[in-house]
C-alpha cells in the first residue's frame, strides 16, 4: 500500500495506539488478515472468527516483520486498537483511495464477474499500472484489502463487488466510492436470498445510483441485451454507455463465432472505430464479458485497436473458471467448479458442446447453491439442457440436488448410460477413471460448496503420464 505512518492510521481508523514505541513508523507493505501472508513493513488485521482469532497470532506476525496489528484488544506487541475492526478496515480503505486519485471501476452481477474482472484490469494494465480484486475476494473485507494493495503508481483500480442483499453494493461503494460503475446483468443467483430477480436488480443498481453525475466524470455502463440492468439508466446522473449486441449498444459485437476449439471471435464496434477479436477464453459467453471490459477502457481513452489487441491476448487470472487442460493422453478437461449458478451452468454446457465437436463429451454436475424455492426447477432445467445440447453424458454428483439434475435428463429423453447419479467426488472419479477415453472432453461444474475441483485434479492427475499441457 501507499506509506503511512502508525499515528496516522491510527487517527484515520480512531485507534489508541498500544505498545508502539515509534509512531512515525511507516506501512509500507501490504495490509493482510492471514498471518501467513505477513511482509515485513506491513498491518496485519486480527478479525475473531468462527475457528480462529488473528490476535492470536500478534506476537508471530510482528516478528515477522509486521510493522503492528490492527485490532480489538491489545495483544503485547505494537498495536492500533478500535471497537470495530471491520469498520476501521473500511475507513483506512477509503482514506487511501481519496488518496491516491487513481480511477476506481466497479463492477457487480449476477454472473461473470470474476471473468469479466480479469478481462478488464488485463486490459487496461495495457494503458496504466492496475490493481484488481484477486479471485472472487469481493465483499466488506476482500474489497477493503484489495484498495490497500495499490501503490503510489497505481492509475486503475478495478473492483468486484458482490451482493447478499439489499445495501451490501452500497456499502462497498462507500468504502471506495467508483466513478465507474458497471453492471453485467441480473440473474438468478442468490435469488433465494433476495426473494426474486426483481430484488436482486435493486440491489445491483444501488452500484450506479453510488456514480458522480455526467458532469463531474462519473459512468455507468450497463448490458444492453438484459432488459433489468438497461432499466438502470433512470437510476443514476452518470452518463450511460451502452455493450451488448444489441444494435443500440454503444459497444457492440458482430459476426460472433466460434473457433474450432470452442473459442469466441468477433468484430469488435467502439464509437471510434473498430477491429476483429479472437479469445483466448473458451465459451460464446465470454463475448458479452469482453464487450464490457472494451465498453469501461474505451471510456478511459482506449482505441478499438488497442483492445482488441489486448482482449486476444487476455487469458484466465482466476482459479477454477473455465480451466482448459489437456492430459498427454487426449483427454480434455474444463474445470469450472469454483462456482455455479443457471446461467453459468446453461454458458458452461455450451461452450462444452462448442468444444467437443466429433468428440464424446462429459458433464459432471453437482449442486448449485441458494436458489430457494427455484432449486428445483432449475436444477431440472439444466439436466434437461444437457439432453438437449447433445452431452454424450451427464454424471450428476451429490444428493438431492444431483438427483434433480438426473431427473431432468431422464424427463427430456435421456435413457440407459446417458446419465447417472453417483453419492460423491469420489464415485464420480472412480466412475470416469474407468470409462473415459482419449479424446473426451470433460466439464466439472458446481456451486463452490460441493467441492469438485477435486474430481478435476484427480482426473488430472491420472493422466500426468508425463507434463501436462494446460492451454
């Protein structure tokens, strides 16, 4: 992070400083609630949780190197004690951003975040030092720890933003207020938490309602193609900028294929100019997230070209999300299990089918999470799509859930071995250990709670007759 002094962070976060013997000893490191990820110079954050508390581990993290801990209580080596150490994270958080002056985009949606997150700091890394949220760290502590990881050289800041409910957007964007903000569109994740998509798209727009107005520099890009989060132009005095590939967007794609390896391509149309993209990623899916990474640089001064350029040379930052590995044998896996919900689950079989063409092609499916009184139906839908799409098998894995997924492979047609219930991870690894054959492609997919990245590396690490090519 930016260096400040412990006096000065304890008068940001309203501490009393304990056991600190120089208070013009500077942070000069990064700010970390893992005592493992401690650098010398840097504040280690001590939150209580359910198996752990971080003031345990005071005395290990400033030997170090830590320059103090933040906190609840003193803990006998240099520390900053509050009340409340989940709002003094948040107030040291905006203290920087107000700071540094760098550009704060924001992002939020029902699915493609993460993706679309990559894409875009990949992108504008090309025009100006970036930071972004890591993985999917992107609530009231990840968002907070990632603004404290830019420097002084740091121009963009790109953050994720997630939301359980109605207020969680607006707190983040307190914490570190964004003058862009952008939407990708309003699904059913969660829609067991919310109470429908209805709900869910007021929470999403509370993002663009946070903007600066039109004339102070402030943006919100939306989806055109998604009629809920085009609703939310009326929401916010940020001037608005249409991606999709609607014909009304701003930013748009046209004639959108893909490769014969499942890879989108398109031409790429900026209101000043345009020129062709070929991705790395795999899925048609991608093209809606690269729309709107191209949509946030071309606003900060970008040319079609220079995105273009950039989106085909973008590759996958984060763990799990459509991870395409290639074993010496032949055998193709996707492993795409960090998270699922219906719309991820529906992009995630597509782009299996694109990729396996003359190939037999594997679903295995788990749980997906939090959809409420909709699990069932969705659940069915999918399995259902699987039958339609062609999938030359669905392995459905884990209890009730599974069993929906099988059932609607069973309702849409699919008879004898097409599709199969098995208990686990494990019954699902022996189940493809001794079926699978050179050549098959095979798509692992499930809410993160199920665990089936483990079937991935297993399956993976079957085939590690020698190094394994990953694309």
């Amino acid at each position: 992070m930016i260096a400040l002094s412990l006096a000065e962070i304890a008068t940001v976060v309203g501490g009393q400083m304990h056991d600190i013997p120089d208070p013009s000893v500077q942070v000069t490191a990064p700010v970390v609630r893992d005592s493992r990820e401690v650098e010398p110079g840097g504040l280690f954050v001590a939150f209580v949780g359910e198996r752990a508390d971080g003031h345990d581990f005071a005395p290990a993290v400033v030997e170090a190197g830590a320059a103090a801990v933040l906190g609840s209580r003193p803990v006998g080596v240099p520390a900053i004690v509050v009340d409340d150490v989940q709002a003094a994270l948040g107030a040291l958080a905006r203290h920087v951003v107000r700071r540094l002056g760098a550009t704060v985009v924001a992002l939020t949606g029902s699915a493609g975040k993460t993706s679309t997150k990559d894409l875009i700091a990949q992108v504008l890394q090309h025009k100006a030092p970036t930071v972004w949220t890591p993985g999917s760290l992107n609530n009231e502590i990840g968002l907070p720890l990632t603004a404290l990881s830019a420097t002084e050289e740091t121009r963009f800041l790109v953050l994720e933003m997630g939301a359980r409910g109605i207020g969680h957007i607006r707190y983040l964007t307190g914490l570190t207020p964004p003058r862009i903000g952008l939407v990708l569109n309003v699904g059913t994740a969660h829609i067991g938490e919310f109470g429908g998509r209805e709900q869910i798209a007021l929470a999403k727009g509370e993002l663009v309602e946070s903007l600066p107005s039109k004339d102070e520099g402030g943006i919100a890009v939306l989806n055109a193609d998604d009629p809920l989060v085009r609703a939310m132009a009326s929401r916010t005095a940020a001037k608005v900028v249409l991606f999709g590939e609607s014909d009304e967007a701003d930013v748009r794609a046209e004639n959108v294929r893909l490769t014969d390896s499942g890879q989108p391509a398109f031409s790429l149309h900026t209101p000043s100019g345009c020129s062709d993209v070929t991705m790395r990623l795999y899925g048609e899916h991608h093209v809606s997230n690269a729309l709107a990474a191209a949509a946030v640089a071309h606003e900060l001064g970008m040319s079609a070209e220079e995105i273009a350029t950039a989106l085909s040379e973008a590759g996958t930052l984060s763990r799990w999300r459509m991870e395409v590995t290639e074993r010496p044998d032949g055998v193709t896996v996707v492993n795409d299990a960090y998270n699922a919900n219906p719309e991820s689950m529906r992009a995630a079989l597509r782009a299996l089918v694109a990729m396996g063409k003359g190939r037999r092609t594997w679903a295995v499916l788990g749980k997906m999470a939090e959809l409420g009184d909709e699990a069932l139906a969705e659940h069915d839908a999918v399995g259902r799509l699987a039958v339609r799409l062609n999938v030359s098998k669905l392995v459905a894995v884990g209890g009730r859930e599974a069993s929906w997924l099988q059932l609607g492979a069973y309702n849409e047609g699919s008879w004898g071995e097409e599709s199969v219930h098995v208990s686990d991870a494990q019954a699902a690894i022996d189940l493809l250990r001794s079926e699978l054959r050179p050549g098959d492609v095979v798509l692992v997919k499930a809410s993160r709670s199920v665990g089936l990245e483990s079937v991935a590396q297993a399956l993976l690490e079957t085939g590690a007759e020698g190094e394994v090519a990953a694309r």
